[in-house]
C-alpha cells in the first residue's frame, strides 16, 4: 500500500470563475445605478462628443453631470496622467506627501479668494460638502463656541448624497427616506425671485429672500448656528438660479454679522462653468469656506477639495488637528489629473470662452421662446444655462407632474444625438428644468448641434403635450 500522498486533483474546468463574454452584451447585468433605467455602453469620447458601442454619436450638452469642463480626452490631461502613472499612483498620505498634491494646492490657493490659502482634498463633491461642515464644527469648537452647530442651507439646494450633505440638502425626494437617520437642519427659501409676483424690483426681492436668513438665524438662536452653505448659481436643483445682485453681498453681511460661516458650495459653479473660475467672482465675494469637484478634475479622476482660510485651519490645529479624512484623499493620479485640468482651464481661458459662448448660446435659448409657448424661463451664467417647461409663461405655472416634461425632452434629444440634463424639484417650488452645459471648450459653430436637436425634441414634446404649436 503506497503511503505517499495523492496528488492535488486539479480544479474541474467549471470551478474557476466563468469570465463572461462582454462582447456578447450581458443578457442580464449585475451592475445597478438608481433604476432600472438603462442606457447604451459608452465605447469613447474626444472633445465635446461621445460614442456609443453601436457607433452612435452624440454631443455632450451637459459636460454628463455638468463636469466635463474641459472636455474628453484632452491630449494635455491625458499625457499628466500617463507620466504620473509611471512613476506613482498611490501613496498614502501618513506614509507619504506628493509632489501633484502640493502643486495643486498651490494652484487652487492662487485661484481663490485672497487669504483662502489652504486645500483639502477629497473624491467628490458629497466629501468636499461634508468635510467644510467638519470643519466648520472643529473651528467652532477651537474659538470657545460650543453651541454652534447647525447649517442653515436654502430649499430647492443639491449638496450630496451622504448624509451629511444630504441633510442639507433641499430636495424631498432625495432626503424623505432617510430623514429620520439624519440630523434635521434648517432650510430657508431659495430666491427664487423670477416666480413671484408681488410688485417688487428684482433687486428688492433679492434683499428680502436674503433678509430671511436673518429671520432664520434668529429663529433658531444665533448662538446655535454654525454656517449657512449655499451654492452661489444654482444647480440642477433650481436650474442654474442666479439671485439678484442686492442678495449677495446681504448674505454676507448678515453671517458676518451673526458670527456665522458662509459655505459657498462650488461643486457644480467652481472651475469656470459660469464665466469666472468661480462663481463667487461674479460678486466680488469671499465665502470662509468653500467646496469644489466636479470641473475640478473634469471627469480624469474622482477628486473634490475643502478650500479654508489658513486662520479657521491654523486654530483646528492648535486644538488637536482635523479629526477627518479619506483613504484616497491626494491621490497622486488624481490630482496629477486634477493639476493638468486646471492649469489647462487656465492657459486656454476656459472661464473666459464659457462667458462668450454662454452668453451666444443663452440668446439662442431665449430665441426658442417666441416658438415655445411653454418655455417659461431661461437663465444661468457661462455655461451653466437652464431652460424652464411650465404650463404658461405668465402665471408660470407647473406642467402637471404625471408629464414627466423635462424627462421626456431629454429622451427626446437623446435619440437625437443631443445629451442633456433633467431634474423636476418637488415641494416648496415645482418646476421642470433642462440643463445645457456642454463642455467649456464648445466652439461657435457647435452651438448648432445643440440647437438642432434641441429645437427638433421641443416640437415633438409641444405635440405631445397638446399645445396648440407655435411658429
Ligand atoms: N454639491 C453640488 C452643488 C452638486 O451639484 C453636487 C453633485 N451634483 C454635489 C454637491 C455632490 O457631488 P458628488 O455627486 O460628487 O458627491
């Protein structure tokens, strides 16, 4: 009897792991997003375009989530990864500093506001929102005042999804699920000043919506109230909402005032989207803590950051430093990426050409108004454009909600080869918006292939509402 050991029966032919055939198109995925609704692989991109697998071809009329800045595939942001890859692509940073990082930081400080001179970075714009509320928190702490910590925000606002940010988030539907995990914040109106009518100025409404923070902070004891966080231009929330000019510098007068941080969240505005590299220029003003992502690294690699003062900063540290962070946080490939983009934003003007060509394509938008009698309003700076579906323009009131209008004209120009953005905001304010913000780069003559299927989808959906038809 042979005492040696058997052999290691090899694995049977079906024990490993079967690697499915991707070519052959899964029959069923298991890769799932926020509904069953899906849309076609995406094969490549280059500049303001995109294909699909099938060869389709469409033009990226919301730079995706309003984050393409730059465009795709930009051959200067490609080669600053390339070289950055070979030399490193992580390195934690209690371990090591990278050189990306620190030139970044740089970079941004220069950008920013005078005495914002200090970045944090993060992966997105949900970490950059939730780390400015730490800091907020730790400063408070830092200068002896203890009972500072909550955030008054504005209703319609997007500010993330985790729940942090989430809480801050005017959004119903976003937050009604969870609303018991969170803690619940205060929510004052957005200026939304376009809608009313109450035989104010616009610059009168300005000041009144922003008057209500005031209300806001007493209502809740201003010794409680640690910031108010705001995005300077709307997003998707409001559709690119800009408030009058009387409501800004108010804002800031009134947090000085109460001892209350202003948070600008520049996630969506910052790097350029709106004309100036951020949205606070358009205003001449200085937020005390600021959050940036998406344009930040346009789409390269997953990046965000906290820009701080270096005095809120410097007093968290004399108290035991910034309890928060995140593994990736300085991901040497990222912000190589996010090092390239912005230099490039800079270099070419991207600021500079969103305003010219913002301001051609927001004529051309407001030109589809004397055929769409359902186009009620149209608004934003830069590229950062909005256009407004309503029922009728004078009264503005809503289209009824089982149309899902918004959604529909952006199928529609989908099928057209036109990628726009839709969101309808329930609660307090409800309205269907579009989004077209194609990349900073877009030329004159592109303004057409947005145009085009745009004009094509309005009509269909002005049929199928059964509006009478314009012109
Ligand atoms: N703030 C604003 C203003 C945004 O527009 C967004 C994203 N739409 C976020 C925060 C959250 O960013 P992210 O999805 O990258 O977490």
């Amino acid at each position: 009897v042979s005492t040696a050991p058997s052999p290691v029966p090899e694995a049977p032919p079906d024990y490993a792991p079967a690697v499915p055939d991707m070519d052959a198109g899964p029959a069923r995925s298991h890769l799932f997003y926020q509904s069953r609704h899906r849309r076609p692989l995406l094969d490549r991109a280059k500049g303001v375009h995109m294909w699909d697998v099938a060869g389709k071809r469409y033009l990226d009329g919301s730079s995706g989530a309003m984050v393409s800045n730059i465009g795709h595939s930009d051959p200067v942001v490609l080669e600053a990864m390339r070289a950055q890859m070979e030399k490193s692509t992580f390195g934690y940073r209690l371990h090591f500093e990278n050189a990306p990082a620190e030139h970044l930081a740089r970079l941004v400080a220069e950008l920013s506001p005078e005495g914002m001179d200090r970045v944090f970075f993060v992966s997105g714009g949900s970490e950059a929102v939730e780390s400015c509320l730490k800091l907020a928190r730790q400063y408070a702490l830092a200068i002896g005042e203890a009972t500072r910590f909550k955030v008054i925000s504005r209703y319609p606002s997007y500010h993330g999804a985790t729940l942090g940010a989430l809480a801050l988030t005017g959004y119903t539907t976003m937050t009604a699920p969870f609303a018991p995990m969170m803690h619940e914040m205060p929510k004052i109106p957005a200026p939304t000043c376009y809608l009313d009518r109450d035989g104010l100025t616009m610059e009168e409404r300005g000041r009144r919506y922003a008057d209500m923070l005031e209300a806001e902070i007493l209502r809740q004891g201003p010794e409680t109230v640690l910031a108010f966080i705001m995005e300077p231009v709307g997003g998707a929330s409001t559709g690119a909402l800009v408030a009058p000019d009387s409501y800004y510098p108010r804002i800031r007068e009134i947090c000085d005032y109460y001892g209350v941080l202003l948070i600008h969240d520049e996630v969506m505005t910052g790097a350029g989207r709106t004309g100036r590299f951020l949205a606070s220029e358009h205003w001449d003003l200085k937020p005390d803590l600021m959050a940036l992502s998406k344009g930040f690294a346009a789409g390269y690699a997953p990046l965000g950051a906290m820009v701080a003062s270096d005095k809120m900063v410097e007093a968290v540290m004399e108290h035991g430093g910034f309890i928060h962070g995140y593994t990736y946080a300085g991901n040497p490939l990222a912000c190589a990426a996010g090092l390239a983009v912005l230099r490039e934003t800079v270099r070419r003007d991207l600021p500079g050409n969103a305003a010219h060509i913002g301001d051609l394509l927001k004529a051309r938008l407001e030109g589809l108004k004397e055929r769409f009698a359902f186009i009620g309003d149209v608004r934003g700076k830069g590229l950062l454009l909005a256009v407004e579906l309503v029922a009728d323009r004078d009264t503005m009131d809503p289209l009824p909600p089982e149309n899902m209008a918004a959604a529909r004209l952006v199928d529609l120009a989908y099928d057209r080869g036109l990628i726009i953005y839709w969101r309808r905001t329930r609660g307090g304010y409800v309205g269907d918006h579009v989004m077209v913000c194609p990349p900073l780069i877009l030329t004159e003559p592109e303004i057409e292939e947005i145009m085009g299927p745009l004009e094509e989808s309005l009509a269909v959906l002005e049929r199928e509402l059964g509006f009478a038809g314009g012109g």
